[in-house]
C-alpha cells in the first residue's frame, strides 16, 4: 500500500517563498522503487515460483513557488518560516540564511 502524509503543519500554515514573498502552495511528488516479489503456487498439478515485479511509490510533499518556482522541503521551509517571523520579513537574503546556518 502507497503511503502518503501530509505534515500537520502543512494543512494549517500557510508558508511565504523566501525569494519573492509570495505565498508557496504544495506539491505531492514521488519515488519509485522497482522490487520483485516472490511468488509461488499451483498450476496444472506442477509447482511454481516466479518473480513477480512490484513497484512501489513513497510519495511526499513539497512546496513549491507559484511565481519564481522555488522548490522547498517541508523541513526546511519550516526553519525558513522561523526567520521570517523572527526578522519580521518574507524575502531573505543569503546573510539571513547564513546568520542563522540554514543549509538548503
Ligand atoms: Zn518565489
């Protein structure tokens, strides 16, 4: 079964890109993974066992800029969301990210 979660805080917030200022909405992306899944039975009185392919899809969430297409995981948006509120401004330049160690 795919699993898919959106953060609690995704659902509530609402987030503002750190390029432009523009509010950033989600974006449900996936990975893929190609498994082969043993598989064995019965047919015409003789016994197999097969490999079958599976694939498998871990989707996640994103945010993503409607205007400069900043693209921004939700952890990290998170600390960006910290200094915005803590230097009271949307738009934050490389010296805002660097004053407080924020690694993209
Ligand atoms: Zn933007």
């Amino acid at each position: 079964m795919d699993t898919l979660d959106m953060p609690y805080g995704m659902l509530i917030k609402k987030m503002y890109c750190h390029k432009c200022g523009t509010q950033l909405t989600e974006q449900l992306l996936y990975n893929e993974y190609h498994q082969k899944r043993l598989e064995c039975g019965f047919s015409f009185l003789s016994f197999y066992i097969r490999l079958r392919p599976k694939t498998r899809r871990e989707y996640y969430y994103i945010y993503k800029c409607p205007k400069c297409g900043n693209k921004i995981s939700y952890s990290n948006q998170c600390k960006i969301e910290q200094v915005q509120k803590k230097l009271n401004k949307k738009i934050l330049d490389e010296a805002d990210l660097d004053r407080f160690m924020i690694i993209m």
